[in-house]
C-alpha cells in the first residue's frame, strides 16, 4: 500500500533529508542503481518503502 502512495507522490509530496553511507555502501548502492536503471535516490526510496511496508505486516 505504500509503495503506491510512494509512486503517487508529486514533487511537492516529498521530503528531502541526508543520509551517510559509508563507502562501500554508496559504492553497493550505486552498482545497483545502474542495474536497475534508476537514481540512487529512488532505489533508497523503494528500499525504505519496502522495510516500511515489511514492518507494518508484522
């Protein structure tokens, strides 16, 4: 369900925050990134939207 909203959000929607990896991470991240066709920041998006998604089930 909020992978949905997610998806529907508008540009004014959004919250912008900063996250730290740690290098190798960002490293990992990117990699993936690039597989998938997508940004950094909208993978992290779908990421956290899923662990959300997968905590409320619980």
């Amino acid at each position: 369900m909020l992978g949905i909203l997610i998806e529907q959000m508008s540009q004014t929607d959004r919250v912008q925050t900063s996250v730290y990896f740690p290098k190798e991470v960002y490293a990992a991240l990117v990699k993936w990134a690039e597989e998938e066709d997508r940004s950094v920041s909208n993978l992290v998006v779908r990421l956290v939207t899923k662990a959300i998604e997968e905590k409320e089930s619980k």
